[in-house]
C-alpha cells in the first residue's frame, strides 16, 4: 500500500514524498482497588504522508482510509499552495543500512489480566496500575527506501497504598516476556509503602538527594525535549549553545538509541536509527536531527526525524561506578522515589519545578530517619546535572505513563545540594 | 460501520451497550520563527463500542476493521477480564441533533488565508521592536462529527468546529523571559475576533519585556495578592476542578493523574472563604469545552464545586455515580472515539464578584498583582500548588507601580481559598489542554475567573 500510494504523489507532482504505514493492535487492563476497572483494546491503522513541491511541504496523518485518493488529491493541491518552507532542506537520500530488532512474539499472546492477579497476590492494601501490551506494524516508502518493522512491548506499573498518603510505585517494562516481572515489581512496590511510615511534611532547604530510576526517567524525558534541534531554534532547550561543553561530571554520559522498549530500525525519513551520543564524559555532543535541521546546523541527520520535527526514541544513562548501597552509605539527604509534574518557569535557562510522590525518605548517615510528604523539588535543569555526584552500577528500564512517556535505561544518582521547597500556608 | 447495527447486533450479547462514531478533518499550522515549519491534515474516523457484561466492562476500537462479528467479540472477551460488578447508573436516553454554528466558516477559510494571518501577526510582534528571538505560533481548525448510540435508547448526532491556537515567546532584554498562551472556540474563525488575538498578543510582548529590562527581584514575606483572571482560572480547574472528579476521588486514577484530597465524605466541609463558588458548565456557547450531551448521552448542565468556600458537588460519569448510589451530572468526556468517557472539566470557573478593579487594589497597602503566570504545579492530592508571576507588579497604596521578576506562592489549597476576601467582575476565561487518564487524553477546556484578591499571602 505505501509504494502504491508514494507512486501515486510522484504522479500528482511531488517532488519527494515519504509514506508510512502503521498498524497498531494494544490491549490494556487498567485496575485499581485491588479490581480490574475495564479491559481495552484498540485495532489502529495510519498513514503518515510527507510530500514536497520544491520548498513547499505538508504533512497528512490519514485515518480514514475509504477516499484515499481524494485525500492525496487534496493534500497536493494545499502542497502547492502552501508557502516556502525556508527550513526544508530535502528528505534523506542515505543511511539505509537497518539493523534487526528483536522481540519476543509471546508477548502478542499474552494474558494481561493474568499479571494483574499474580501482582496482586503479592501485596497487602490496595494497588492501582495497568498492564499494557503493543504490537506494531511499520513499513515505510520514499523514492530512495523501502522497509518495514515489527515490534512489540510489554508494560506494567503499580501503586500499592496501605493508607491514605502512604504509597510506593514501581514499573516492569520489557520487549521479552523473560524479562517482565510485575510481580516482582508489585513486591518492591508494597515494601516501598511498608518502610515510608508517618510521612510528615518536609523542610525546606539545599539537600542532597538521591533520585530512584523511575524518578531519574522522569527528569531525563524533560531533558529529552532540549536535545531536539527544533527545540533549540523554538527557545525551549536549554541545551543551546552547549555543544563542546561541560554540562555534566566527566562520569555522566547518555545515548538515544532506537533500541529499547520502543525500538525501531527507521525514523519517519526511513533512516536508520542508531546510538547517538548526546552527553559522553560529561560534554554535549549534538543534538538530535532529521536532514533538515542536519542541513541547518551543518552536519547530518542522526535518524531522528519525527513527523514535523526531530525526536528522541529510547534514552539509556551510561552505569555509575557505585554499587546502590555505596550510594546510600553514609547518605544524609533525602531519598526520591517517584514524581510527577514537572514544569519550567523558563525553558531556555532551566528554572523548574517537580513534585516528588510516593516513599520520601529523609536519611542520616546511611539510615532513615524519617518519612517527608508535601515537598517540590525547585531548581535548575542544568545546575542539577553540573552537580551530579555519583550514579549507580545497577540500572533499570523505566516507562511510567505520562511522566516517564519517553522510556529508556536509568541508574540510581546522588545530586548534591538541591533546593527542596513547601508550601507556606 | 453501521453502529446502530453493531448496536442491536449487541444488545443481544452484553448488558449494556453504546456505540460512538467520530469523523474529525484537523488542519495544523506551525510557524516557528516567521516561518511555517509544518502544514498538518490530519484525517480520522472510527468507531468504539463500550459493553458491560456480568460486571464488567469491555472497551474496544478500530479504524480497520470492518468485520463486525469479531468487533463485537472482542468487546465481549475484553470485559471478561473483570468480574468486578461494576454498573453504570440508570439516565434518561435522550434523541437528539447538536450542532455549533459559525460565522466565518472553517470549511471556507483557504490555507493562503491562515498563513497570511499568522505571518501579520508576527510581523505585528516584531514591529513593537522587543528582541524576541523565538517565536513558536500554532494554529489549529477542527470539523468533528460525532453519532453515539446506546441499549437505553439514547441516540445523538453531533457537529462540532472548534479552533485552537497558543504562541510561545522568547524576549531577551537584561534576562530571558517566556510567555505562553493557549486560545480556544468553537466555531470558525471569528474566533479570531472574540479572542482579540492580536492585541492580546502584542500586550504579552511588551509585558514580557518590562519585565525582561525593568523587572525588580520579588519581594518576599506576608503581603495581599491580586490575581489576573488567568491565575484566578488555573486556581480553579486545577485545585478545584480536578480534586472534585469523582473517579480521582474513588481510587480510578490514583496509578496515574492521582488521587484527591477531598473524599467521598466531604461534600459540606469548608475549603475556601464564603467568596469562593467554582462552577463548572460545558453548556456555555461557543466556549472550547461546550457540549451540549456527554460521552454518555447524558444532558450537560452547569455544577456548583465550590460553593461559597464549601465542598458542593463532584463530577461524575455514569460509572462513578453509580457507585455513590447517584445519577450522572454528565460529566463524561472522552477525547476521541477510541478512548473511554470518565469525568471531565469542560469550562471551569470561579463565579464573579462585583467588585471592579479599582476597588479591589485601593486598599492594598502592599502587594503583588500577578496578571498572569509562567511555572504552575500541584501534587497528586491537588493539595500543595505553586504559582510563579509572568508578568506582575508591586502594588503601593492601591497603585500599581513597578514590575517584578517571577514572584513565587507556594501555597496549600485551604491556604489559597481561605485568603480571598473578594472577586471582581471581570470574569474572563483562557483555553488549554487538559491531560488525564491511561493513555492519556488531552482535553479541550476553558478555565477562567474575574480578579481575585487574597490577603496576607506568603512569599518566598
């Protein structure tokens, strides 16, 4: 269908066209209480349509397939009229060399609300979360490529409570069914909740801070969006100007790769994906590019194009040398567990805020002191990773709904004096 | 697909059963810089069924398939999974047509047209002769059709153009300063006239660059606040509107958007000050969460949250209600055909006062006026709330006089409520997104409210 369709434009007078088709089967179960509140599942096809006359370009997501050919009709008579777009410069004519993505097709079959159970067998109190599994179908049509991919994914988060405010969250998310463990990840979730007793409200001041993956997951999916080159000419990275800089200590590096949870051998110009290093020993590297910007920034595409602007695909956080415990040896300063909305008062300097969630522990000298709720962390992006002190050996892939949407590879970090907030009244 | 087919072909199998069929044409515009980067049609139509059987609920959806045998199968299998006897409470099923009218149709609007706007405007912006080296503008026209039928009887035809559209600003004087702002309709593009966009826009431009070349540090400690309308209208959606979901309140989203500090009990306990009433109406015309059923054939109407600083009034889904022994106040939302309808705002807003602006600063010794905001957060309870000024001033002696860099309230959501002493008559509404639920929906929503003032608010 998409060379039929990418014949098709040329006919009509494109002068490059890109067609992708994809084919989405999900099912999700969605529980809390302790009970499944409904089951889901979606049967989705698109096609996403890129077509280019001269300098004039327009993109269609088309889901509504019965008038397809006056659809393409309607798109090339708007592609003509539409304005020069000064920032295109071609679709890729290279970099088609794809490697294989694995998967384990057990996953397809799998029984979601069987997890949801197993899960629950584990735990003491209530429990909250989903269980969501993706296969995908892609195949991909320019005048230079032609591909196709499948893959498929498997998610599972938890949010066990065993009274009101007292809560721990945890995820297992995996391409294999050898490596999902909900109920391992439904056990470490209730023994969260059991250590995080008396929660009391928190006290502001700089502290160290110790950030758990899925937390460290959450403030990397933020960072993701200033590695885009679109964002850095839109004035929402505050990764501009950084290229050749320290941004980070000599021992923090992290790569975006097309392998992860949601892997893909071509980006939406059918490129092929790869590792790109965006921060290694500490300096950034690049930022991420479809051949466009590649064109305006002065170097190449890195497989990164999505449907209008380039984007990241997995993140992965290169190991500590620190075992998690040595990182908790000695500790005094609180322990993060989880968050949640994190916003920025500007995005081109770094100001934000996020609000930690679940288990907060406040440590003395390696040991839990106490319990904290009710506390924002209120910093800078780009202070937070210049004072990072010490990451983890062990790592763990984190995809958490919103906040971690993005998934990717993170280790345990020890952040040196952090601003912590409250509120006042 | 026939849905009212699929509907009776249904009925025979599941308890309950609805159908809903959307066709939606969205063009999309960005411009990023004076340029357009990317000219979007996106083009959709699908169908969902939505059953209940024995206890449980099976959710399906597809734009592909056409075979109706398996469509349905698959609905049935899906709500096998649960055993949890959930029910949906019993509402009138109502027959009807909607439709929003327009004055400038979108369906007439060429592209030429919308690039030539957006390209004024930003022209306009440029021409105040501010340094503002990024500009992001988005523009986007929707045509939805929407046909929903259920097992009560329920049968509703719908038509709904909407338009959307934000800027995001970059001014570089003595410091960086951002500004976002979300607009939305529903209707064509007079939209353009009723927002005042260009005015609007340039306003924000040299707001923002006061603040960038003459803006003040903040000052800390206790002192009065006066909120603009924007501050006021995101008090009110997010630390009122979401804490009152019923569905947040009863456990359903607590693995996600949370839970709430109010519980099911609460209905009567004192939040605010007896200035405080927050109403929620989908029924407002032309507003960008108008409805006039839900996404569960309910009959939208207005509800009192807040009503003179008191717990008033959740907001349900026939699902929710159920479960507190009530009916639907048709609060249903859902953001497209494939997602299931659990409680949503529409267009929330804290009701006006009478007081003007003059009388509501001429006695504040000292102070802050936030027009507007830049940074704004809650936690999962919806309890303890940031508000960081985009544009504010030092208010003297009922004045307003100089204008200041990001003050920052950081405040619980008694603590907020508690401290207003007065509304004015200004009521005015912006649009935004709003986000909720697994996989997310984004919803179109109005969130306003009048000038408000608080009294001996800490700042830090």
């Amino acid at each position: 269908m998409e060379k039929e369709i990418l014949n098709k434009l040329l006919n009509l007078g494109a002068d490059d066209a890109i067609v992708k088709i994809t084919d989405e089967d999900t099912e999700q179960v969605r529980f809390s209480r302790n009970k499944i509140d409904i089951a889901k599942n979606w049967q989705e096809k698109s096609a996403d349509i890129f077509v280019a006359v001269g300098k004039r370009t327009m993109f269609t997501t088309i889901k509504d397939f019965d008038n397809m050919d006056a659809s393409l009709k309607t798109l090339m008579e708007l592609a003509k009229k539409a304005n020069e777009n000064q920032s295109y410069h071609g679709i890729a004519k290279e970099g088609f060399e794809y490697g294989n993505i694995e998967f384990d097709k057990k996953i397809i079959d799998a029984d979601c609300k069987d997890y949801v159970h197993a899960a629950l067998n584990e735990i003491k109190g209530t429990a909250a979360g989903t269980v969501l599994k993706k296969h995908m179908k892609t195949r991909i049509a320019t005048p230079y490529t032609h591909s196709d991919d499948e893959t498929a994914s498997i998610e599972f988060s938890i949010r066990v409570f065993l009274e009101n405010e007292i809560s721990g969250h945890r995820v297992s998310v995996a391409t294999d069914l050898k490596n999902f463990n909900p109920v391992k990840a439904a056990s470490d979730a209730y023994e969260l909740a059991t250590l995080y007793k008396n929660p009391k409200s928190g006290e502001r001041g700089k502290y160290d801070i110790i950030l758990d993956p899925l937390f460290f997951g959450s403030v990397i999916n933020y960072t993701l969006g200033s590695t885009s080159a679109f964002s850095v000419e839109a004035g929402l990275s505050f990764f501009k100007d950084k290229i050749g800089e320290n941004v980070a200590p000599e021992s923090f590096a992290m790569i975006d790769t097309g392998k992860g949870l949601y892997s893909r051998r071509f980006d939406d110009e059918g490129v092929a994906t790869g590792e790109n290093k965006i921060i290694e020993n500490g300096v950034y590297k690049t930022y991420l590019h479809n051949t466009s910007t590649g064109a305006k920034f002065k170097t190449k595409t890195t497989g990164n194009a999505g449907l209008v602007a380039p984007e990241s695909w997995n993140f992965e956080v290169k190991a500590g040398d620190h075992s998690k415990d040595e990182l908790f040896d000695s500790f005094t300063g609180l322990y993060l567990t989880n968050t949640w909305y994190t916003r920025f008062q500007n995005r081109m300097t770094g100001e934000f805020s996020t609000i930690p969630r679940d288990a907060i522990f406040y440590y003395e000298n390696g040991e839990v002191k106490e319990s904290w709720k009710d506390i924002r962390v209120s910093d800078n992006m780009l202070r937070l990773y210049k004072n990072i002190a010490a990451l983890s050996k062990e790592r763990q892939m984190v995809k958490w709904w919103y906040e971690v949407e993005e998934p990717g590879i993170a280790p345990f970090v020890l952040i040196k004096d952090v601003n912590i907030t409250r509120s006042t009244q | 697909m026939d849905i009212e087919k699929i509907l009776k072909k249904v009925e025979e199998k599941a308890d309950y059963a609805e159908v809903r069929y959307e066709k939606s044409l969205t063009n999309t515009l960005v411009m990023k810089n004076g340029n357009i980067d990317a000219v979007n049609v996106e083009q959709e139509k699908g169908i969902s069924l939505r059953v209940l059987y024995d206890g449980g609920i099976g959710f399906v959806s597809t734009n592909s398939s056409k075979d109706t045998d398996d469509f349905i199968k698959r609905a049935i299998k899906m709500a096998k999974n649960n055993k949890s006897k959930v029910g949906l409470s019993k509402e009138k099923a109502y027959e009807d047509k909607w439709a929003v009218t327009q004055k400038r149709k979108i369906e007439d609007t060429g592209l030429e047209w919308k690039i030539e706007y957006l390209q004024d405007l930003d022209k306009r912006m440029m021409d105040t002769k501010v340094n503002i080296p990024a500009r992001i503008f988005q523009l986007n026209d929707t045509l939805i059709e929407k046909e929903y039928v259920n097992s009560d009887g329920a049968k509703i035809m719908a038509y709904h153009p909407k338009i959307g559209f934000f800027y995001f600003l970059t001014v570089v004087g003595k410091t960086v300063e951002q500004g976002y702002k979300q607009f939305g309709y529903s209707g064509g593009y007079e939209a353009f006239d009723v927002w005042d966009l260009e005015n609007v826009a340039i306003d924000e431009v040299k707001g923002l660059n006061k603040v960038a070349n003459q803006g003040k540090e903040a000052p800390k400690g206790k002192m009065d606040l006066l909120c603009g309308p924007e501050v006021t209208g995101i008090a009110a959606h997010e630390s009122c509107g979401h804490p009152t979901e019923a569905d947040r309140i009863m456990g359903r989203e607590s693995s996600q958007a949370g839970e709430s500090f109010i519980k099911e009990n609460m209905v009567g306990q004192e939040v605010g000050s007896e200035y405080v009433t927050i109403a929620e109406d989908p029924t407002i015309e032309h507003s960008y969460g108008y409805y006039k059923y839900d996404g569960e054939g309910v009959k939208a109407r207005i509800k009192y949250l807040y009503k003179e600083g008191k717990i008033n009034e959740f907001l349900h889904s026939r699902e929710t209600a159920y479960k507190m022994g009530i009916q639907s106040n048709g609060a249903a939302r859902a953001s497209s055909y494939n997602r299931e309808p659990i409680p949503r705002m529409a267009n929330t807003f804290f009701v006006p006062g009478d007081y003007s602006f003059d009388e509501l600063i001429k006695d504040i010794k000292f102070g802050i006026y936030m027009k507007n905001f830049t940074e704004w957060n809650i936690d999962d309870k919806r309890y303890n709330q940031r508000y960081i000024g985009r544009e504010s001033y030092i208010i003297e002696n009922g004045e307003i006089k100089d204008p200041v860099k990001r003050p920052v309230l950081e405040v619980t959501t008694p603590g907020f409520y508690k401290a207003v002493d007065a509304a004015g008559n200004d009521l005015e509404f912006t649009a935004g997104s709003c986000g909720k639920s697994d996989p997310m929906q984004g919803l179109d929503v109005w969130m306003g409210g009048p000038t408000i003032r608080l009294r001996n608010v800490i700042f830090r």
